[in-house]
C-alpha cells in the first residue's frame, strides 16, 4: 500500500471508531479515538482497564494540565493516568470543552511522562486530520489489527500534494467562461476544486483562497464574512476579466465542521473564535497551504497576485513554493452578528485593514 493510501485508512478507522497500531523505532503503539468508540467497545479493546488517555496540549492547558517531560511545549500531547471512574462518557467529556460548564469537576487528573512521544504527537495529527476531537485511548499495540507507520504519517504530512480527478465546463451568472477542476488530496483524501474564470493573458492571475463554510457560504450565516467574501470574490475575479478561485475543503479554519459547530457554541458562551479553537484543543487556525499550493502547480501556475487580508495564506502559499507578486485588499463590511469575530481576526489573526 501507498503512504498516502496508509493515512487515508488510517483517518478512515479513527473515523469509525476502529483503533490503528503506529509503528515506530520504539515500541508501537494502538489509538482509538475518544469520539468515536463508546464504552462497549472499548472494554473489548480494554478489558484490563489500562487504557490510557490521550488529549492535544491546547486542551491540556484549558485543563491547567502538562506533561512533566513536555511542560514547556504547549502543542505536544498529554498523556493522563487510567482512573477507575475514567470510563468512556467521562473521557468524552473531559475531550469536548462544550461540555465543561454543564459537569461536575472530574478528577484528579495525573498526568504521565510517555516513552513514545512522537508517536502520539502522530496519532492526535491523524485525529485532527479526521475532523474529531484530539483526543484518544492509548491501548496495547495488540489491540489493533491496522497498521500504518510513524513515517508514513511524517512524510505525508510534508509531502502531501494533489491529484486532477475531473474538469468540465461551469457557466456561472454575470461570469466570463469557466470551468470547473476537482482534485483529491494524497494524504486525507478530501477532494477540494477550482474554479478557472475568464483568461489570465500570460500574466500572474488574480487568485483568491477560499476555506469551505457550509454555515456561511450555503446558509447565509451572519456570525462569519464568507458568504459575502465568496460572493465579492467571483465579482471581483468576472469584472478582472479572469482569475482562479480556489475552494478548499477547510472548514473551520480545518477543524471540520462538527468541531466549528462546537467552536460556535462556545462562543455563545463569551469566547472568541481563537480562544473556543484553543478550548476544543486545537491551534488558533489549522490550515495549511500546501494543498492549495499543489493545485495551482497542478493547473501550470506559480505566480500569482493573491486577493487576501489574511498573512498566514500568502505565507503559507510562498513557504509552499508559489510566489505573491502581489496581495489585493478583500475585506467585507461588518454586521452587528460578526463584528466581534472581524475585530478578533484583525486584533489576535493579525489580518490587515486593507
């Protein structure tokens, strides 16, 4: 099997509630997401009760919880002991922080130092890149029948690239010709597309990175500026006389939109967009640009003039090996439902005014 292959099924199993065995130069080690396998299977995976969980270093922090061994690294995952009362409901509820103001306190909580920290730094990778929450029971490598290699996961994660599966024609109102190319990811499998507008005329064409937002694109939401980005974007891109738009499978800023759900959730609670990420265990913003990076090579660009107010995409695109000849402000206007969540990406994203 491929590498790529091996982490698609790899993110399949933690999806449906299968452990995966991680092989690595120490000993392997067997996950299962927290989220995904309730408590009947778990006392067949488990039934010694030595399962031990595991939860991302954002969350862990929330909890006022480290790693002794990793204290001074936030992003590195902890290990906590097996309790007796530590049952599958109660390690679900300590994973998702929606739960946290509507429980009693659960402890204590004794964190581990963990021989295999690279290892399950992977196995919480591989859950996020599956849209659950990062958290998973650390069982006994016998206990899983699929396997998948630490240097599987690492060589995805810094070769991960794109594939053309199909393009067609896509008349669009009030448009130049376009067309429509769709590309599935090496590495999770997702499939994202392009959106070709009018014509380039040789020169770098005007491309906008667009992150899926089912809430904001599909449903009008007011709590986001998608919709309208979206929207603005295409007009922008028709009255150029033709540009690229890119859409990516990225909700959430990458955390799926189960979790954005749960991020929206904790925001009615007082949170802001950064701190609910940080709460659900998460980094501030957990997309990457390597994809979009590969889609533009896949379609003969790599230059581009880049309709953001976003640093991290031009970053991420130029890290990425396609360069920004030039960033064009995109910015929407406020409403009374989003102007918290515009300030905040301004004031703690660093995006631009213009």
């Amino acid at each position: 099997m491929t590498t790529a292959g091996a982490v698609r099924n790899a993110i399949a199993a933690l999806r449906g509630g299968r452990p995966i065995r991680i092989t690595a130069a120490g000993a392997p080690i067997a996950v299962a997401a927290v989220e995904t396998v309730g408590q009947e299977l778990l006392d067949l995976l488990d039934p010694r009760q030595r399962a031990r969980l595991v939860i991302s270093g954002e969350r862990a922090a929330a909890l006022h919880l480290a790693n002794e061994r990793e204290a001074a690294d936030p992003g590195a995952p902890v290990v906590l002991d097996r309790a007796q009362w530590l049952d599958a409901a109660t390690a679900l509820a300590i994973a998702d922080p929606g739960r946290d103001l509507d429980r009693p306190p659960i402890g204590p909580l004794q964190p581990l130092t963990d021989s295999c920290v690279e290892s399950v730094r992977g196995a919480v990778d591989l859950a996020r890149s599956a849209g659950l929450l990062p958290a998973l029971w650390l069982l006994q490598a016998e206990a899983a029948n699929q396997s998948i290699s630490l240097a599987d996961i690492e060589h995805e994660r810094r070769h991960s690239a794109v594939e053309i599966v199909a393009r067609a024609k896509l008349p669009l109102e009030n448009l130049p010709p376009t067309q429509i190319v769709a590309f599935r990811a090496s590495d999770d499998g997702q499939e994202h597309v392009a959106l070709l507008i009018g014509a380039f005329g040789g020169k770098p064409p005007l491309v906008r990175l667009h992150s899926e937002c089912l809430t904001g694109d599909v449903f009008g939401s007011l709590k986001c500026d998608c919709g309208p980005q979206l929207k603005d974007a295409l007009r922008i891109l028709g009255a150029a006389g033709g540009g690229i738009l890119l859409y990516l499978r990225q909700e959430g800023r990458g955390i799926g939109i189960a979790n954005k759900i749960r991020a929206y959730s904790l925001q009615d609670r007082g949170l802001d967009t950064v701190d609910a990420n940080r709460r659900l265990g998460f980094a501030d913003d957990e997309r990457d640009y390597g994809h979009a990076a590969s889609m533009l090579r896949a379609l003969g660009v790599n230059e581009v003039r880049l309709l953001t107010n976003n640093p991290d995409k031009v970053e991420g695109l130029e890290t990425a090996g396609i360069e920004v000849v030039e960033r064009v402000a995109h910015q929407m206007p406020a409403n009374p439902h989003n102007a918290d969540y515009l300030a905040t990406k301004r004031k703690r994203s660093g995006h631009f005014l213009v």
